[in-house]
C-alpha cells in the first residue's frame, strides 16, 4: 500500500500547491510588466494557465522523489531502454497514433464536422505544425515517464494489471480533464482553488464525460497494456506522440463548422467526440489481439511487503 499513499501524496501535494502558488506567481508577474514592458504578454494570459502551469512545474519538480518512494532504483524498473527494437517499436506506434487521430481529422473535414482553415500564411501555419510535432516528442516523453513509467511500474509490482492499469488510465484522464474556466474578476489567496474547482467542473457534465472522458480512459488503457506486454516505454511514447501530434495541430488547422453536431466530430479537441472514440476502439481491439506478451521478457518483479 505504500505505492498508493506515496501516488495518493504526490497528487495532494501538486494540486494544493499549483493552487497556493498560483496567486503568488501571478501577482509577481504584474509586478515585473510594471517595471518592464517586456514582460506584458507573460502578465497578461489568462490565470487558469498560471493554474496550468503551475500545476506542470510540480508534477515534474516532485517527480524524482515519486521515483525514490515507489523504490524504482535503475532506468529499466521504469522501462526506459533504447535498444533498436525499442526504437522499432517507436517509430511504429507512433505511425499507428498519428494515422488514428489523421483519420479521425479527415473524417470530420470530409464529414463536414470541421472546416480546413489553417490560421495565418503558409509560413506561420508550417511553424506550428513544426510547434506541434516538438511537443508531441517532450510532452509523450514526461507523461509516459510518470504515468507508465513511474506510477504504473510501482503499482504493477504490488497489484495486477487490471488495477494497475485502471488506477494509472483513471489518474491519466482526469488530469487532462480540465475546464478552462473565465477570467476572476480579481485575484486573491483563494483564487487558484476557486479556478482548480472551475477546472474540475467538466466532470459534472454529463455531455462532455461521454465520450471525452471515455476516449481519455481508453487511451490510457492502451497505454498501460503497451507497457505491460512490451516491458517498455518505446512503445507507448510513440503511440502517444502520435495522438498528441494531432490533438495540437487540430486547433489551429480546422474550426468549428456551422451546424455540425460536435458530438459527434468532437470540439477543437478532437478527442471529445464519438468519431474519435470510435477509432481509439478499433486501434484498442487490435491492439489487445495483436500485441502479445514477449515470453524472453521478464515479469514485473513484486516487492516483498514493508520494502
């Protein structure tokens, strides 16, 4: 059980403190937009991203101790190994995850769910797909290093699968579940609970938990079952810079169209809609059918109780 305190803990401690620091660094902000022009556009983004951001600094600043209490001592307790099968098998999920969430893009613009509208010139829009594939590679790295790497590799020791990978899924969804909440009218101590709360509220509504919600735990799901069968990251940070790839670029090359029922075509999120889940489900069936376990691989070593 020390595994779950330890997760129960490090969630705590990053959601309370993003809250608590959030005002503090907002307020320092202003002070140096004050003093400085430069720092203007910092000043001026909405404080759900102090929120946001605040929220990322901790999650990966508290990661090292997460690591140290879940008593993972080497890089391959975590699955990271970068042999040329690991490289393989990146590069092959990550085609799998870029054509998933491609075709669920050229479905809704051949569907009329979405219109082609790259913002800017051809220089400005190419900048961003670049952007885009950039923090597919960084943000696919961190995630599948805490969630299946860290969080997942420590409960798998001490738990089967299934709880495993549903706790780890569970956890992976509800942080990429956020509302964007409105501007406060003024910013106080209390500020940044009053907006965590607001970013919670989606999970009120019922229309955005399905399918949304339901694409983000299968998309965790698979995740996890890649962990486990492969023994490795490389197939799970490929698949998921696939989808991420898509879920940045989506927003500034298509927008909303008149009439269509986002249900269906999903939001500027893509994920949020029943074309999107759809995929993830086949994608999920073939995976379970086709990714087996390497006999040559070792089981996930259990931790003798009070280690």
């Amino acid at each position: 059980m020390k595994s779950f305190r330890a997760l129960a803990l490090y969630l705590a401690a990053v959601v309370i403190g993003a809250a608590v620091a959030a005002p503090w660094l907002w307020w320092a902000m202003q002070s140096l937009a004050a003093g400085s022009p430069a720092w203007s556009p910092l000043a001026h983004q909405p404080f759900h991203r102090y929120v946001n951001r605040c929220l990322l600094v901790l999650a990966l600043g508290l990661l090292w101790p997460l690591v140290r209490a879940f008593r993972l001592r080497s890089w391959a307790d975590v699955g990271w190994h970068w042999e040329a099968a690991e490289r393989r098998r990146w590069a092959g999920f990550f085609a799998l995850g870029f054509f998933t969430l491609g075709a669920a893009t050229v479905l809704a613009l051949v569907g009329s769910g979405r219109l082609w509208a790259p913002q800017g010139g051809t220089g400005r829009w190419m900048g961003k797909i670049a952007g885009a594939a950039g923090t597919a590679v960084v943000v696919s790295v961190l995630e599948e290093f805490l969630f299946r790497g860290a969080v997942f590799s420590a409960l798998r020791r001490q738990s089967g699968f299934l709880l495993s990978g549903g706790i780890t899924s569970a956890v992976y969804a509800w942080v990429h579940f956020f509302e964007r909440p409105p501007q406060p009218a003024s910013i106080d101590a209390a500020s940044g609970f009053r907006t965590l709360g607001l970013m919670f509220r989606g999970f009120t509504d019922l229309g955005s938990l399905v399918p949304g919600l339901l694409s983000l735990l299968l998309a965790g799901w698979m995740l996890a079952l890649l962990r486990e069968r492969t023994r490795g990251l490389g197939a799970s940070i490929g698949l998921h810079a696939g989808w991420i790839f898509w879920l940045k670029a989506y927003g500034f090359l298509t927008t909303d169209a008149p009439g269509a029922d986002p249900r269906i075509w999903g939001t500027g999120r893509l994920y949020d809609g029943w074309v999107a889940l759809g995929l993830l489900a086949i994608v999920a069936v073939i995976l379970h059918v086709r990714v087996r376990p390497n006999p040559d691989e070792p089981e996930p070593t259990a931790v003798a109780p009070g280690c």
